[in-house]
C-alpha cells in the first residue's frame, strides 16, 4: 500500500508527492465513505494468474466475501475480507452490482492491477461480518 515519506531522494520525494495527490484526490472523490482508504497494487506472475477473490455486494457497495489462497491477492496479502472495493486499474468499481464488477475484473489482462480499497475500522483484521 502506499504511503507517504519524507525522503531527500528528489526522484523519490517527486514520486511519493505525486502518489500523495492521487491519494489525496481519491479522499476528495471518497469522501463519504468511512474507513481507511489505501492503494494496492498487485504484480500477477503470469498473466492468466486469477485474483482469487469473491465479491458480495448491493449496486452501491461491493466487498471483499473470500479469497482464495492461490490468487494473487492471497499471496499479496494486503487485501483482507470485509475490504470495500472502489476501483481497479482506473475502473470505477463503487456503485456496480456484483455481475458487473465481475465481469469487469475477469477483464483485466495487465499483469500489474491497482486496486483502491477502504477498510473499515470494523473490517481491520480480516474479519467480521460483511453487510451488502
């Protein structure tokens, strides 16, 4: 996940600067939603590699339900059940129903995948209940 740094590295403090702006501008685009909001980005090995995550939602929400241990997001690690799924790749994922969103990240072909997430304060170790 990204975070911000203080570094003396211009190159670097040019990169974490720009991540900041966009972190930032997702907290504008997100306000509403209440949690913490974190950038994943995933590397697949391969590029049939799956995911490995079902989603349960409404049309306004979708959660993370399961993940299975042999997907990408398993082995990552940093995506936890509960997680609420925003977008992925610059695809607006918030406010899809499920089949849609589905349809939209079996799509996904690139073997990097930025995903934004928000955790509930509820959801931070992975587990609880997931209300869609």
């Amino acid at each position: 996940m990204y975070s911000l740094c203080d570094f003396s590295n211009d190159t670097v403090s040019s990169k974490y600067h720009y991540v900041g702006v966009i972190i930032e501008k997702l907290r504008r685009k997100y306000r509403s939603l209440k949690g913490e909001l974190h950038i994943v980005e995933l590397k697949r090995t391969t590029r049939g590699e799956k995911l490995g995550m079902d989603l349960i939602g409404d049309n306004s929400n979708l959660y993370v339900s399961n993940i299975n241990n042999e997907g990408v997001v398993a082995q990552d690690g940093r995506i936890k059940i509960g997680d609420q799924i925003l977008e992925v790749n610059g695809e607006i994922l918030h406010s899809q129903p499920v089949p849609n969103a589905s349809n939209i990240l079996a799509s996904i072909n690139t073997n990097t995948i930025k995903v934004v997430i928000v955790r509930s304060v509820m959801y931070k170790n992975g587990a609880g209940v997931v209300r869609g």
